[in-house]
C-alpha cells in the first residue's frame, strides 16, 4: 500500500483547512461574563438553544436586547432572518463586526415601544428584569406590536426566587424580578396560550417552577388587542 | 424619560464589568459561527467535569483548543493546565486566559514529563483523533500523569451517532468507541469506571447506544 502514513497532526490540519479564517471578537459584556464565571456560556446559550427549537425555524426572529449576539447564531441558524435589537452601542458594534451578513442585522436602539416588523418570533431574554416597573408594560406590548398574527414571544428571566444567589453585577442590573405567577400574568394579557418552563443551569424542564433557577414563557396565539 | 432611566440602569453594570476583551481563534470563532450549539455542549460537559472533579484541584486538560473549558476547570476546581499540539490555539488561549489559575502548554500529550502528577485528568474530543494504534499509549499516559487518588473524565462522540456527523467533523475522526469499548478499555488501566451518555447539553446515565456523546468518569488507577 502506498498511502500516505498519517500521524494526529496531519489529521488534524485537514479539519483546520476546513475550519476557514474568521476570527470572533467579543466585547467587555461576555468577555466579562466568560472570566467571572465561564460556565454561564453553557446556561446562556441553552436558552437560547430551547428559544430556537420551539420557534426559530423558518421564521423571521426578533430578538430584543441581543447584546454582543451570544445567542444570535443559535437562534439564526434555522431561520429565515435575524434582527437582534440592543441600547448598549459597544455591545452591539460587537454584534456588527463578528456576525453581521444577509441573514443577520443588527440594529442600535432602544427598542421600548418600537416596531421593527412584523416578525415570526420575537425572542427576549435576560431583558425585563432590567427594566424598569414604570416600563414593564410597554416592554411587553413591544414584543406584542412586533409580531406577526400567528407569531409565537419568547420572554426569560431569572426566578424571583433566586435573586438571593445573584452575583453583584447581576444584582445592580436586576430592577425588576419575576416570579412564575408575574410573567405567566404578564404574557397572557397579550396570549390567550402562556405555557411556562423552568431551567436549572443548563437543563429545561417543567419541575416545581419556586425552585426553578431561572423562567422561560412561550406565548402563542395573540390576543386580538391589549389594554394601553 | 423613561427611556434613559432603563437606559441608566445597565450603566453601573457595564461599570462593574471592566474592559477585557475575549478573542476567539480560527476554531471557536468556526463553531461559533457555523455549529454554535456545539459550544453549548461542550461547556457543559466541562462543567460536569469540574462538579465530578470538585474545589481545590490541580486539573490537566488534554486537548484543551483554545482553553475556554480549561479556563472553567481553573475557574471551578482551583487550577488548570491546558495542554494541545495546535500552536495558534495554545496561543489564543495563553492572550485570553491570564490568570495564576490556569496555564497552557504548547505540547504533545505523549511528550509530557510525567514527573508531576495531577488530581484529574480531562479530555474532551481527543480520543476519536488519537490513531487506533496509539490508543494503549494514550491510555497509559493518561495513567502515569494521574494522582493515586486521582481521577480521569474522557468524553468523545458515540460511534452509533457517527452517521450525524458533518464532514468537518468525520474528517479528523479515526479512532471513534462504542460505551462498551470506552468502559472496557478503560476499566484496564482504572479499577473503577463510570459511564455516563450526554444528549446536547444534557449528561445522563440513560441508554448509553442511544446517547450522541460518551462521557467516562474513571479513578483509583491500576497497579500495571
């Protein structure tokens, strides 16, 4: 035989030679994120993973507040389009210059109260907690005028009940929190179908929603019109 | 109004979060990009290597890529010393990752000086690169650099979900395991193996022929 004798390292230059040249540049959000605690990419980017899987596919998704865009190729990559929607402007040049391409936009904004499209799904996550009681019903009537008759929102949020274990920087941000009962309230005055998830770290479930770490809600079936 | 008053509420959270800047090389940036839910994966298997390995432990992570896992287990288990035989990535690593906690080294893993020994070896996605005729050799060396009390945590693909695979990914995979070639293979150099399966994000002891990814948790190493 006169194949080649190949050893690891040859093995392994043939996957480079596939991989491409790209090269990611995370801003001061998630590189923070990444040194003070790294194991939160795995939390953050499975609900992100469950967002996309229950409505990503073939949709023309919003996200509002998509920061860097973290989570902004998981919920593309089964897409039509992707809008993602943040105020923080380094944040989102980041955003700009690692992802931007034809399927992927990013827009700088502050997004409460604005109308962006009609859009299939819109995604919000680790967002309402920072907002203000005063905004909190403009918040979600954001998500509602963004959506298209048939669209499905996405809305995610650390429980309440675990505001106790927050690290400080996510205690100074977190003006807001949401038990079960709160969001499921919040999201069927635009719904008439509110289900609502719990995780714990990585791991989406239905369990006892006190002890949930964090709440996912997925509405469905808009409300014909929502009080102002 | 209030507009800028939620606008001022994420500014002492950019305050606390100072200016490092993270830069992905050529192969987290690919993921990233093409197969983001890989990296999703990946940091959960490393985050049931760090609670399986615990506080207080001096870990060595072979085949670390870039280092982002190996910056968990510092980060979890007290220190990491990432090794790999790809040169760019050691060196993203190295500019990401500075810390006293965790280290990287641009070596080959059967080239490491085995005078010092480490309470838990880990290895993701190495294996399945490792030439069918190396593996005793990976074995043992996996062996020789473990503690007494020390343990290992190897994870690499399910052969049963090779026909998933994409072509980046079958072109760098030679050596793939079943669970039960995984366990026996280990249980020769370890007295004790623990086999879990991981779906996605999610490590389990289910069925393992059915799980998409194999996970060994090995310890009290044989005496050879």
């Amino acid at each position: 035989m006169e194949e080649k004798r190949r050893n690891e390292q040859d093995v392994w230059d043939e996957v480079k030679r596939l991989m491409g040249n790209k090269q990611i540049t995370l801003g001061h959000h998630w590189s923070f994120n990444l040194y003070n605690d790294p194991k939160r990419l795995s939390f953050v980017l499975s609900r992100y993973k469950f967002a996309a899987k229950m409505a990503s596919k073939n949709k023309d998704v919003l996200e509002l507040g998509c920061s860097e865009g973290i989570g902004s190729t998981i919920l593309s990559e089964f897409a039509k389009s992707y809008t993602g929607v943040d105020m923080d402007i380094d944040a989102i040049n980041a955003a700009k210059q690692n992802l931007s391409s034809d399927k992927m936009n990013f827009i700088q904004d502050d997004f409460l109260g604005k109308s962006y499209g009609n859009f299939g799904t819109v995604v919000s996550l680790d967002v309402v907690e920072h907002i203000i009681p005063v905004s909190e019903q403009l918040f979600f009537k954001t998500i509602y005028i963004n959506l298209a008759e048939d669209g499905i929102g996405v809305v995610g949020t650390p429980n309440m009940t675990s505001a106790a274990y927050a690290s400080l920087a996510s205690q100074t941000g977190h003006v807001n929190m949401f038990d079960e009962k709160k969001l499921k309230t919040a999201m069927e005055r635009l719904f008439h179908i509110v289900f609502v998830f719990g995780i714990n770290d990585e791991i989406v479930h239905t369990g006892f929603s006190p002890m949930a770490h964090y709440l996912v809600c997925i509405g469905c079936r808009k409300k014909a019109g929502i009080e102002a | 109004m209030k507009n800028n008053k939620s606008r001022s509420c994420w500014e002492p959270v950019k305050d606390i979060m100072g200016k490092h800047k993270v830069i992905f090389g050529q192969h987290l940036s690919y993921q990233f990009i093409n197969t983001p839910r890989r990296i999703l994966h990946m940091m959960s298997y490393y985050k049931f290597a760090s609670k399986i390995i615990g506080k207080g432990k001096n870990v060595l992570d072979v085949g670390c890529g870039e280092g982002l896992g190996t910056w968990l287990l510092a980060a979890e288990c007290g220190r990491a010393k990432g090794i790999d035989t790809d040169y760019e990535a050691i060196e993203t690593g190295r500019k990401n990752w500075k810390d006293s906690k965790v280290s990287f080294d641009y070596v080959d893993f059967f080239a490491v000086d085995s005078n010092e020994t480490y309470d838990a070896i880990v290895s993701f996605d190495v294996l399945e690169h490792i030439l069918p005729e190396n593996r005793f050799k990976f074995w043992n060396k996996v062996a020789e650099l473990s503690d007494d009390n020390g343990i290992a945590v190897i994870g690499t693909p399910n052969i049963t979900s090779d026909q998933y695979a994409s072509p980046v990914t079958k072109a760098g995979h030679v050596n793939l395991y079943s669970g039960e070639r995984l366990e026996e293979e280990l249980g020769s150099i370890f007295s004790h193996v623990f086999m879990f399966g991981a779906n996605d994000e999610v490590v389990h002891t289910g069925f393992l022929p059915m799980a998409h990814y194999l996970i060994a948790v090995a310890f009290h190493k044989r005496r050879l």
